[in-house]
C-alpha cells in the first residue's frame, strides 16, 4: 500500500472500531459513511479485512457489523493486563492451526471457567462457545486449570470430557513451563468424533499449539505438572523420516548460510516451505544475501526449535532461482501459507514486497534431537 494511504486508512480504520463500540447493537456500511472520510469500496474492503481477523462480525452475509470476538476479548483483557501476551500469542497459533473446529483460551474466574477468546471452527455444524461467558460444565478445562489435577490429568497432561453434545480437549498452558494458567481447549460436536478419534487426529498438534503459547509467554520447558527434579534433556538421537517429515511442517523458520564475495559466511534468517523433495524461500525487496545465492548457489540451512525436546534438521544443497510465472510456484498461494504459518494471519499486501523465490534441493539433510553427550557426540 503506498506511504501516502496508510494514514486515512488507519484513520478510518480506528473510526469504524469507535462507531461500533457506540453501537453494540451494529451499524450498516450505509450508516458508517457518513461518519467516515472513504469510498463505499474502500469501506467494503475494510470491513470485509476487520471481518476476516476476527475483529468485526457480520450476523447475516448482508447484514449489520458489530464487535467481534477478538475485540471482545481485547476489551475483557483490560481486566488483567497479563492476558494482553496470552491473547496475543493464542490468535497467532490459532490463525495458523489448520484444525477446523473450534479453538479456544480458557482460565478460571470465581470458581468456574471463563472463556477468553475464541476461533470459531469452520465447519456447518460446529460448537462455539461465548468469551466472556462464565461456564459451570467445561469440565475438560476444569480438570487441567485445577490446583490439585487428578493422577490421570498428571500423567497424561491433558483431559477430555463429554459435555452434553459436544466433545471438549483441554491441555494447560503454562507460563513457568509446569503450572497451568490458561487452557487450550478444541471443542467439537460430538456426532463427528469419538473421544479415540479426537485424541488420535488433534491431541499432537494442539499439545504443539499449547507448548508454543507457553514457551512464547516466558516458559523454557513445557512439562505440566512435573517437578524441576524431574525434568531434563534428552540425549542427542537421530530423527526418524516421519519425525523430519512432521517437523518441517511447524512454524519453524530458517537460517541460511551462503558465501560472501570475499569468502566470509553470510547467515540470515528466513521463511522456509518444505514440499516434501526440497525448500522454498522468499527473499524481500533488498535482501542482501540474493546477490550472494546468485554468485555461489552453495547453501546450508537450519531449520530448528528453540525449547525442549530441541529438534533440529540440517541441510546443504544448491539454491536455484524460481521464476514466478513456472508453473511449480505460484507466488500469492506460497505466500499466503507463509503468512499464516508464521503470522497466524492472511498475507495482506505481502507479496508484493518478495523480490525473489528460491528453491533448494538437499544434496544432504539429517535430523536429531535432544543435545549431545560424552557417549555420542556432538
């Protein structure tokens, strides 16, 4: 978007947020005009963007806009300022969670549960819940966010519970690595899963989704309920096919090492698609390192976690420039899931600032995990 727009759409943009908080029953685009310094098309556009981050709602396709459910949340956050990191981080991992059903963020208030934010699931028939809303039978989240969790809550580090139709699963989020502060629950009708069936397709990756909360909120390990004494790190091993496969499906980014001119290494950081047989990455107008790839296509990359259980895959390869318009590569669908894995979010305007897109074939790429000890090394 050029320089000179960016002001009057922001404008316009806080304009459209203050006439709805004075209107919690919602205005037509027809009667926010008139209030508003923008075209009907660029009022579209800014309802139909707001609408899609989850900031404004619509109750029919054609009908009224009012706060949505991330507004909703922002303004019950001002009850407690440390929620403002908890909300920030559950919408980025619920932007980019590929699950459809509904997730939400969970905490106790007098007793019962309250929910905090939600991100409705996208299917027909689905179960929502209300943030804001105190709720006396989510026992699923009840169990993980208790002071004394039962034995099996302990040991598995998660609880599920029928509750009337629906069908909830709840994993703690904590912010020292092993108390539980929040929890993050998916909640689905329960017609569509069984308790087995849920856990088998969805308890990984929201245990993943849970871990990285914590880990973005302050924690260094993610072990609910376990005693310091019983944590540690795990001895260095190799990853499996499948495990390399998994990982480089999270929202890992990369580092890329190349060589400069004058023979001094050149590392950076960034965004990484693995498609199975080789990576894509995306170099932005004025990235430095293009010049150096185009010279020397000789590249290692590392893609690797920051926290436990520390997995890590290694790659050197040959780095090969990608046109835009081969077939292999289409620019706005790549970056568009780069965006929400990284962002949790849609790649407004994005791609329009990439330069360039490379491919890189690994000549050779291994994974371990855990650190290396006296017996196997580094």
């Amino acid at each position: 978007m050029p320089e000179d727009n960016l002001v009057p759409t922001a404008e316009n943009t806080l304009k459209i947020i203050e006439l709805l908080l004075d209107q919690p029953d919602g205005l037509s685009p027809q009667e926010m005009l008139p209030h508003l310094e923008v075209s009907r098309s660029s009022l579209f556009l800014l309802l139909r963007t707001l609408k899609t981050l989850g900031y404004l709602d619509q109750s029919e396709r054609r009908g009224r806009y009012r706060l949505g459910q991330r507004l909703a949340s922002w303004r019950l956050a001002q009850t407690s300022p440390a929620a403002h990191d908890l909300l920030s981080a559950f919408y980025t991992e619920a932007g980019r969670s590929p699950c459809g059903e509904t997730l939400a963020l969970a905490t106790v208030s007098g007793g019962q549960i309250i929910i905090l934010a939600q991100r409705e699931g996208t299917q027909q028939v689905r179960s929502v819940l209300t943030p804001g809303k105190l709720y006396a039978d989510l026992e699923a989240a009840r169990r993980v966010l208790s002071a004394a969790p039962d034995e099996q809550v302990k040991a598995n580090g998660f609880a599920v519970a029928l509750r009337g139709d629906c069908l909830d699963l709840a994993l703690p989020i904590c912010r020292d690595g092993r108390k539980a502060d929040a929890a993050l629950l998916i909640t689905t009708p329960a017609f569509r899963y069984s308790e087995q069936k849920l856990l088998a397709e969805e308890l990984e990756d929201l245990r993943m989704s849970a871990a990285r909360i914590s880990y973005q909120l302050g924690a260094v390990v993610y072990a609910p309920y376990q005693d310091q004494a019983d944590l540690g790190v795990e001895r260095k091993r190799a990853l499996t096919e499948r495990e390399i496969q998994d990982f480089l499906q999270g929202p890992w980014a990369a580092r890329l090492a190349c060589l400069r001119p004058d023979g001094h290494p050149h590392v950076i950081p960034v965004w990484q698609e693995w498609d199975g047989k080789g990576f894509y990455i995306i170099a932005w107008a004025g990235s430095q390192w293009v010049d150096f790839v185009l010279s020397n296509p000789n590249v290692s990359l590392t893609v690797d976690e920051p926290w436990q259980p520390l997995r890590r895959v290694v790659v050197r390869g040959q780095a090969k420039e990608i046109s835009q318009t081969e077939e292999q590569v289409n620019l706005e669908a790549l970056v568009e899931r780069l965006a929400r894995r990284y962002l949790g979010q849609p790649a407004y305007g994005l791609a329009d600032q990439i330069e360039r897109v490379f491919r890189i074939t690994p000549d050779n790429l291994s994974g371990y995990q855990g650190l290396p000890s006296a017996r196997n090394g580094g």
